[in-house]
C-alpha cells in the first residue's frame, strides 16, 4: 500500500515470473519508504523482469537486494551494472547461481567501485570474468566477495586476481565455491587474514584514542558503571533503598578514574566492587 513503510520484502521459493515481479515494480514505485531487503530468490525471474525492477528501484531506498538462483543472463548483468552506476542507496547485492556471463558480469564488476556496496555475490565467474575482477578488485571498497567457479580458471587468471587482491585492504571476508585451486583459496585465506588484522589494530587504535579523550572517557565511564548495575538483581534494592548513596559513590568513582587516567583497569567487576567497598565505609561503617 502506498506510503506504508515496510522494512523487508521476502519473496523466495515461490515461482515468481517477470509477470509477478512488475506488479512488484509497480508497488515499489508508489512506496518511497522502504529501505529494507529485497529478497526474491530461487524463483523464474529472467533478464525482462530485472529490467522492470531496476527501473522501479531508482525512486525507492533498497539496500539489499538478493536475485540469487534466477534464470539471470547478461542483460540482467548490464542492468543492474547501469544501476550501480548511478546515485543508489544499495548496500548488499546477491547473485548467487547467477551467469552474468561475458558482458554482464564485466558491466557490475566495473561498477562496483561507484556504488556503495559492502557485499556482493557475483554467482558464476567464468576465466575471463576473474581477469575482469582482477583489473577492478584493488579499487572496490567491499567487505564481502562472493564467487563461484564457472569455467575453469587458468593459473594466469588467479595469479592477476591474487596480485590485484592483495592492494585491497578493505574485503574481510571472500567465499569461493569452487572443487579446485586449493593453494590459490589458501592465498586467498591469508590476504583477507591480513585485511582483518589491520582492521582490528584500525579499530583498537580509535577505541583507545577515544577512551582517551577525558570526555568521552568520562561519559563512557558512566555508561559503563550505570550498565553494569543495571544487570544486577539487586539494582532494584539499590534504587529504592540507597539511591543517595548509589550516585554518590558513581559520581566518586568517575573522579577516581578521572585521576588515574588508565582505561585498562575500568572493567565492570572492578568497578562494582569499588562502589560497594565505598557504600561499605561511608555508609555502613557510620
């Protein structure tokens, strides 16, 4: 219905045509809120009835869209590459058991670099489609790749796909179905390896530069402490029948931190038993 804001769509398995998919279309151009998943895979979608969806998705917000195991040849490909190509708010983009085939596949992957996808699964990948991906792979700025092995792909393929791979820090994580090239998956393994470490060094880094900012440090702080009561059984008692001394001893507990200035010793069960320790001697003990 027009104007209904909807945050999925699932339409799998259940033998859509590209009849059903315009009446789709049609529904998806009069609800400009959506911005969820589109999920209409494993049914009989040819290339006419992603022509008519593509259209219909240039006035909606989707950000995932799963064509995967549809009747999807190269037309489909230069559509949804045309697509990529333009202002889009696509985040993830699935063809699993898709041919693309020659100028299909080479429309999305030379595309991909203008669109803001972080995932995308390319389905069947012939030889010359991975020396495709391995003139535009170093430029994407993916988190997921995922491809399978459409004709047999030759060592000179791989070594410009692995040579190409390994200038790109950004992909986390590659899924390849394929019965073979097991040294070339292996070398796969070890570049997205290394793309993960940098990422969690990346991600300590900002963690600490944050946690050391005395601001942000502070709010944390609190955050922090107030969370880990909050898990208690007894945060209830402590609310009703010690809330004076409760904020007290939170607020004495952030200066404490404050002039120790060591984020690794601020973990919850440290900081529940210096609060209780504190409610102890100023307010039992008196």
């Amino acid at each position: 219905r027009s104007g209904r804001e909807i945050s999925a769509l699932s339409y799998s398995k259940l033998s859509l045509n590209d009849e059903n998919v315009c009446e789709i279309a049609e529904a998806l151009k009069k609800n400009n809120v959506f911005n969820g998943a589109l999920d209409l895979s494993c049914n009989l979608i040819s290339d006419l009835g992603v022509l008519k969806l593509i259209r219909s998705m240039k006035t909606s917000s989707i950000q995932k869209l799963d064509l995967s195991f549809n009747n999807l040849n190269d037309r489909s490909g230069i559509y949804i590459g045309d697509y990529l190509e333009q202002p889009n708010s696509l985040k993830e983009l699935y063809l699993v058991g898709c041919n693309l085939e020659k100028d299909g596949l080479q429309r999305v992957v030379e595309n991909l670099k203008y669109s803001q996808l972080e995932a995308v699964g390319l389905g069947l990948v012939s030889d010359f489609g991975l020396g495709v991906l391995a003139e535009h792979v170093s430029g994407v700025d993916l988190k997921y790749l995922g491809l399978e092995e459409g004709s047999f792909w030759s060592d000179e393929a791989k070594s410009a796909f692995l040579s190409a791979l390994k200038q790109n820090y950004s992909i986390l994580e590659i899924e390849v179905l394929t019965e073979n090239h097991q040294e070339f998956l292996e070398d796969i393994s070890s570049v997205v390896a290394r793309n993960n470490n940098l990422f969690r060094e990346k991600q300590n880094k900002l963690n600490l530069e944050h946690s050391s900012d005395p601001q942000s440090y502070s709010e944390n702080l609190e955050f922090q402490i107030e969370t880990s009561l909050q898990n208690l059984p007894v945060r209830v008692y402590l609310e009703n029948a010690l809330g004076t001394a409760l904020n007290d001893s939170i607020f004495e507990l952030t200066r404490f931190h404050r002039k120790q200035k060591d984020p690794r010793k601020n973990t919850a069960v440290k900081n529940i038993k210096w609060i209780a320790r504190y409610i102890i001697d100023k307010y039992v003990k008196e």
